[in-house]
C-alpha cells in the first residue's frame, strides 16, 4: 500500500491526537483510581486501561506508518 505525503500527515496527526488524548484519560484515570472518595468497581479500572493501551498502540501504528508515508517510503 502507497500512500501519499496527504496521508501520511494526516495519519501522523490523527495518531499523535489519539497518543495524547489517551494518555490523559490515563492519567485522569490514575487520579480516580487514588481518590478515596471514588468508590469504582474493579473491572471499571481493567476495562479503561484496556482501552488506553489497545488506543495507545493503535496511535503509536499509525504514526509510524504516517512518518514512513511522509519519507516516502
């Protein structure tokens, strides 16, 4: 598959947000998880950092591909 340098900015973009985006809800998640007061089942706190990791990886494939489109490769 051949993309062009549009692409490829575009996937960059869109995997940098999703990198961003996810690793604050990470870090809200944290605080959550610390506070005394939010009481939140277990499987709660599994299922999100399920979420952030699978969106993380997911964000880290598309800015590889997004940085090789944008060489040309």
């Amino acid at each position: 598959m051949k993309l062009e340098k549009r692409g490829g900015a575009l996937l960059l973009v869109v995997g940098v947000w999703n990198i961003v985006i996810w690793s604050n809800f990470a870090r809200n998640l944290a605080k959550t998880a610390a506070d005394p007061e939010q009481e939140r089942p277990r499987p709660y706190y599994i299922a999100h950092a399920v979420l952030i990791v699978v969106n993380s990886i997911i964000g880290g494939v598309l800015s590889v591909l997004g940085v090789k489109a944008l060489r040309g490769r």
